[in-house]
C-alpha cells in the first residue's frame, strides 16, 4: 500500500481484494467507503465478483491437487527466468525515449 508505483485507486482494488479474500470487507466500513472514493458501484460489485472468483478457483484447485498448469507448461519456461540486464537496460531505455508527452484521460463512464 506504500509502493509509490501504485495510484490511489489501483491501492484502493488491492485493499478491497485483500479484505474479500480475508472475508473481513463485510465488517469494515472504512475500507468499503475507500473503494467507493476510486470506484463506482457497478465497478465495487465487478471487482468483488473477481475477487471472489479467483478466491474460489483457488481453494477449489488446491482442495483437489489440480495444478494450474500442466507440467509440460511449467517445463517450458522453467530456466527462463534470467535476464540480461544489458537487454532489459536497452528495453527500458527504448520505452522512455518513446514515452508521450501526456495521456488521455481515463473513461469513468
């Protein structure tokens, strides 16, 4: 919630997400009326749907021992996780010297 790389209503969506995985969101008023600060209502009851969503596909993968993914899937990109940071460095590089002077404003409709 600290992470300067986060705005206000992306934090807002954790929070929620947090306290609806917790089961606790029912009982804070506080948090509710935060997420209603960032989101409308139509948004609040998309976000919890997700939220709990992913929170049963979860429980309901891990009760049963199915992996998320096949064995062959994860073989695959097993090892490919280094980077070379020359590479990364000429990416970000290539992003910045490409960044727009401004962006439209968000759709709150």
């Amino acid at each position: 919630m600290e992470s300067p790389l986060l705005s206000d209503r992306e934090k807002a969506a954790v929070l929620w997400a947090e306290h609806v995985t917790k089961n606790t969101a029912r009982s804070r008023d506080d948090v509710f009326e935060t997420v209603r600060e960032s989101f409308s209502e139509s948004e609040v009851v998309e976000l919890t749907m997700i939220t709990a969503y992913f929170n049963m596909n979860n429980r309901f993968m891990d009760s049963l021992k199915i992996p998320l993914e096949h064995q062959d899937s994860v073989n695959k990109i097993k090892g490919t996780g280094s980077l070379d940071p020359e590479k990364v460095r000429q990416y970000l590089q290539t992003i910045l010297d490409n960044w727009p002077e401004s962006f439209p404003p968000p759709n709150l409709d």
